[in-house]
C-alpha cells in the first residue's frame, strides 16, 4: 500500500490555493471534492493527478472518467506539460474508456451511435402488428420506445415490466412485447457484435465483474454531480481502492437524462470514512453575479453546506432586467445591445432553456449581419451524405455489420428497415456467416426466407406466404450471376429496390480487388449506388411547400452534397487503413466545431463553460422556469439549479430578458419567480 508524507510543492500543485492544495494532496481513499462554479475544479483534478505521480502510482494506475473525451485530452495536457509521463494516464468519458477497453477483449466489436442504431431498434419493432391484437391502447412508437429503453437501462431497475408499469400503467398489456422487441434486438447486436453507448457499460461492468485484470489503483471522476445509476455501477465495478470525485449537487441538470443526484448527496453516507472537501472561491464572476446565484440556490436543500466566495470583487452594478412588451421585441432589442456592444463576439453568450426561443434569436442576429454558432444544430459528421458515406465504408471492413447495411438500404425505394434486415439476414447465410460473399459468391443450395416465427401474442405475424419470382427483373439488365442470387425472391422486393441491390453489387465487385483508401472512397462516390443517394438526397432538400422540386434548389443541393463528401475525402488521405480512419470517425464525431461568433446556447449545452457577456432570454413563469418539463425532471429544484449554471456562465456582464406576451403563441406572461426570489422587484 502506498504511504502518502508531506513533500516539497511544485507545479501544477503551487498554483492551488489552500482549499484546492488540501483536496488534490488527500490521502488514498473515499475522497469528494465539492466545486462550486467557477472555483478551479479543472486545476484541482490536473493537481491531484500530479501528485498521485509525484507520489509513486504509475501512469497506467491512474483512469480519468470525464463527460467529454475533450475535457480529459485538456487535463491530461496540463499535466503532461510538467510531468510528460502523465499522457499515458487512461482518461476518457465513461463510453470511450468502456470501447477501448471492451475492444482489447473483442477486437471485432463494433460501436454504434443511438441514431444508427435506432434504424436496427426500428427494423425489429416493424415486425409486429399492433392493429391486429385488438388493444385500445395506443403502442408506442419505435422511436419513442428506443429511447424509453435507454432510459431504463440507464436506471438499472431489476425489471421492465415493473419499471414501464410504475411510468405508464395504461401500457402494461404491452409490456411482453416490449421484451421481446429488446430481446431480439440485443440478440441481433450481440450476434453481429454490435454495442451501443448503453450496452456498452453493461458489457464492461459484466466484464469486470468477471473478474478481467484490472490495473487502476485510483479513480477519478469529474462532473460527478451528473452520473447515473448504470455509470454509478461502472465506478463501483471499476474501484479497488481510491475514489476522488469531484462535483457540484447545485449544478445536476441532467435528471432528464437519468442522472441521479443522490449518488453525490449520499457519498459520505455510502463510503466509510470518506471526506469531503469544498471549494468556495469563485475565480469568474464579479461579486454582484455570485450574490444573484448565491440568493436564488439557497432556497434549494444544501446538502453540503457551501457559498460561493467573491475573488473578483464587486463591480458596482448590479446585473440589469430588460423588460418587453412581446418576445419579437425582446429578441430584437438583444441583437442591438450586442451589434453596438464592445465584447469580442465570441465571449457574448444568449441562453435560453429550451430550443424553441434559439430560432427567433439567431434570425435577429442574422439579420443585422451578425455572426452566431448554435450549439447543438447539425454537425458536419450528423448530416446525411456523412453518415451514409462512412456506413459503406464500415459495411466493406465488416460484411457483418447489419446496421450499416439497413442505414444504406434506407435509400433503395420500396425497401424499408425490416426489409432491408431480412435481406442482410439472407446475403449472411447465403455468403456463411458473411454479407458481402452473399452478393458475390451465394451458396445457392441454401435455403432463406423461411417461415417466421409466429406469436399472435407477440404481435408476430408470417408474411412468407410464397416467394416472389425473379422473371420480373430479367429485362432490366442484370449480370446473369447476380440473377441466380436468391435474394431477389424476396415477396416483397420492388423493381427500384431490386436495381439499387444490383448497383451494389457492381460496386462490391470493383472494390474487392483494391486496398488503398481512396482509391475505394474515390470508386464509392462515382458508383451509380452512390448517385442515387446523392439525388435522392438532393431532391428531399430542393421541394417546395407544395412538394416540387425546385430544380435551381436540386442542382445547389447537389453539389453541396459532393462538396461536403469531398471533405471526408480529405479527411481519409491522412490514413493508410480504412478501419482505423472509421474507428477515429466514430469516437470523435461528436466534438466538431460549430462555427464562430456570437454563442447560441441551451442552458444545459452551456454547462462548463464561461463568457465575459451573458444574457438569459425568456425569464417568465412557464418559460424559465419551465413548469411542463422539470415535473419529470426534478421539479422546481431541478430548474433553480438549471438557473445557477446560467448565472454563472457569466464574468463581467449579465442581463436578464423577460416579455410580458409572446405574439405568436397569443400567451400572455408573469415574470419569473427567479427574478423575485434574486430580490428583483418587477411591477
């Protein structure tokens, strides 16, 4: 066991102030740092990793979890800068250390993002025929039901059935069901090793538990204040020894997404002889910003005791509430304070707390040639054309990969997602356990599309009746081997679906011999398969309200399309090999830049950041706070700590915006209870 004694101080550890030095410097143990905003935290844990190597542990002892693979690579930077031997500290978010880890177990694993795997989740839910069981009450839809999935498995409730009837008893006749869509669908991934960014800890806390090498000696944790019950498993499966967490119960926003605010409230309750240290001192805000966050958290439980400390000192002005006749008004006015203001563009921020006031904003700001980046609008690697692109890509390293071959036969018309995972079905047993040898070398003599399986229980109906006959495709010509393929006589294959197949199987044929990259990126994007996709993108982009193609729209959105794919072009030229180019695609897509200028922000997307200019729009009851959602997100607490973190985004300048009506939605307003409990008095 490591004895820690005091020694001389060096950087990063000289930069803390004694609050932070007596945090980062603990014993091993059950340690929980609480870090009010603005009062170091990043430092703190760059302090605590120097001195855990200062003392002793290796690189490889020490596992950093953090929310985003960004602020980790930041940590471990600071660190190394000092101490060099601290870039081979394992550090990452939950997910990302789970997926390298899992991967050294299992190197044919493949990780899937939600909105990919959704398509597979759909693909298996439109197998059942709700209308024939005769329930009055309504399914859910796929969609809805994937993303209640995730929410279960994120509360590591024991049962569904139990967990569905205390949220939804009204569904309960559907609960059976339900099972059996997750049971298939976890039976497909595993089949095809396929994880999502759910499965994904379960894998590695069932790997864990089974009792696989595990070197860390001390785990840390940031943002500990918004881990849920299966990410809570996680650190416990992981845990030896040493466990130092850092948080702030006055900044969980995140009950909507399962995060679970007792897991830091009872810290000290669950380790024996943990300690609690606190950070008080705000290094961001002017003093009069941290009264008005300060005065409007008291009225929430303090479940350790804390205030926040002025550094700064006070400005001398408190910040001001702008009050409109109507919204329209109040935007408009916000985009003339900030054209005339004196701030660099970049360090204004406009939060809101939901989505719903971002697009009259940023139409304001447009309009008076302002720049703005929306955070949370549609990335370079979320936008279609990318998507499909690295799906071909990823379906040519692995043929097993059914989800990346339902997301292609998405554009095959005719074709929809359950089609497309029986034909995936069938190419693999044609091809022995391999999709890509069913299209080009099918063992005709065995036998697919067989009979279903029934349930009238499960909602489970057999469409197989007969098979469809290929006579219908022979004037289309088609190679005379790609004919023979038994896939064709699928009952429900259409012409176009038919000719899209045969378009990949000409482009399967070309790429087979080639093993450069681009040479197979190049042959993709000039492939017919991939003209389809791109029309067919481009026609969806180019209608009209009344649904026609505007053609000067088509050609434009066309050649946005190929524009767009030609950066992922140049993207791939600085990689010898197509897996390890798509695995850095996959892990990375998330932590794009979004533009510059002006911040467009949802008060959940601007947490951990700061900006010398803030204005918070929409301060009115049933907006801020927004009564409808934090009912099932931890009620006005949760809302009063939503307001906390906006406050605090600010150093210099804060305005509070607030209309009496909103002219659209014809609703008149009250200002909000935050404004009155900050001791604002609104007539």
């Amino acid at each position: 066991m490591i004895q820690f004694h005091p020694k001389r101080v060096e950087l990063p550890l000289s930069k803390l102030n004694t609050e932070q030095l007596q945090a980062a410097t603990a014993p091993l143990g059950h340690n929980l740092v609480i870090a009010s905003a603005g009062t170091g935290k990043t430092s703190t844990i760059v302090g605590r990793i120097a001195y855990l190597l200062e003392e002793g542990l290796k690189p490889e002892e020490i596992l950093l979890l953090t929310f985003t693979n960004k602020a980790a690579a930041e940590m471990k930077e600071r660190v190394a800068n000092v101490l060099p031997q601290a870039k081979n500290i394992e550090a990452g978010t939950f997910h990302s250390v789970s997926y390298k880890w899992l991967k050294k177990l299992n190197k044919n694993l493949v990780l899937k993002q939600p909105k990919d795997l959704r398509i597979l989740f759909k693909s298996i839910y439109d197998k059942r025929d709700f209308s024939r069981l005769g329930i009055e009450e309504k399914p859910y839809s796929a969609n809805y039901l994937f993303d209640l999935y995730s929410l279960y498995l994120n509360s590591n409730a024991p049962s569904f059935e139990e967990w569905l009837i205390s949220r939804a008893p009204a569904q309960e006749e559907y609960a059976i069901i339900y099972e059996d869509i997750f049971d298939e669908y976890e039976m497909v991934k595993k089949e095809h090793n396929l994880v999502d960014f759910n499965s994904l800890l379960i894998e590695m806390i069932n790997a864990l538990k089974s009792g696989i090498q595990n070197p860390y000696k001390e785990i840390l944790v940031d943002e500990y204040q918004d881990t849920n019950p299966l990410q809570n498993e996680f650190i416990e499966s992981v845990k030896k020894n040493s466990l130092f967490c850092v948080g702030d119960y006055d900044q969980s926003i995140y009950a909507f997404n399962g995060a679970d605010i007792s897991i830091i409230s009872t810290f000290d309750k669950r380790y024996e002889n943990a300690k609690v240290y606190t950070l008080k001192k705000n290094y961001r805000s002017y003093g009069e910003i941290l009264d008005i966050a300060n005065k409007v958290i008291k009225n929430n439980p303090r479940i350790y005791p804390k205030t926040l400390e002025v550094t700064r000192g006070y400005c001398g002005e408190f910040p001001k509430v702008l009050i409109y006749n109507d919204t329209f008004e109040e935007y408009r006015d916000i985009a003339s304070r900030i054209l005339t203001s004196t701030t660099k563009r970049d360090e204004i921020a406009v939060l809101f707390r939901n989505n719903s006031s971002a697009d009259a904003i940023e139409a304001m700001l447009r309009e008076k040639g302002i720049e703005c980046r929306r955070k949370g609008g549609v990335s370079f690697f979320d936008s279609r054309e990318i998507k499909i692109t690295l799906d071909i890509l990823t379906f040519l390293i692995n043929p097993k990969d059914i989800m990346a071959f339902i997301h292609i036969f998405e554009y095959a018309k005719g074709v929809g997602s359950a089609i497309a995972g029986e034909i995936f079905e069938a190419l693999n047993i044609l091809g022995d356990g391999n999709a890509i040898e069913g299209f080009l070398n099918p063992d005709t003599t065995k036998k697919i599309f067989t009979k279903k399986r029934t349930s009238y229980q499960l909602g489970l109906f057999d469409d197989f009746v007969t098979l469809g006959s290929v006579s219908k495709f022979k004037d289309l010509g088609f190679e005379e081997e790609f004919l023979s393929n038994p896939i064709l006589r699928h009952p429900k294959l259409s012409t176009e679906g038919a000719e899209f197949l045969h378009y990949f199987y000409q482009f399967l044929k070309r790429v087979k011999r080639l093993k450069n990259p681009m040479s197979i990126f190049n042959e993709l994007i000039n492939s017919k398969m991939f003209q389809i996709i791109v029309m067919s993108l481009a026609r969806e982009r180019a209608k009209d309200k009344n649904g026609k193609i505007d053609e000067d729209r088509f050609e434009e959105a066309k050649d946005k399309i190929q524009n767009k794919v030609k950066v992922l072009g140049n993207l791939l030229r600085n990689y010898t090999e197509l897996e390890r180019f798509l695995n850095a695609m996959v892990l990375g897509a998330s932590e794009m830049s979004e533009g510059k200028g002006v911040n467009l922000l949802t008060v959940h997307a601007s947490k951990g950041l700061e900006f010398e200019e803030v204005y918070i729009v929409d301060m009115m009851e049933g907006r801020f706070p927004n009564i409808k959602l934090s009912k099932p997100a931890g009620g006005i607490e949760e809302e009063r700590r939503l307001f906390y973190v906006a406050v605090t985004r600010a150093k210099d300048k804060l305005f509070f915006a607030l209309a009496n009506r909103d002219r659209i939605r014809n609703q008149e307003y009250e200002p909000s209870r935050f404004l009155t409990e900050a001791g604002y008095r609104i007539n």
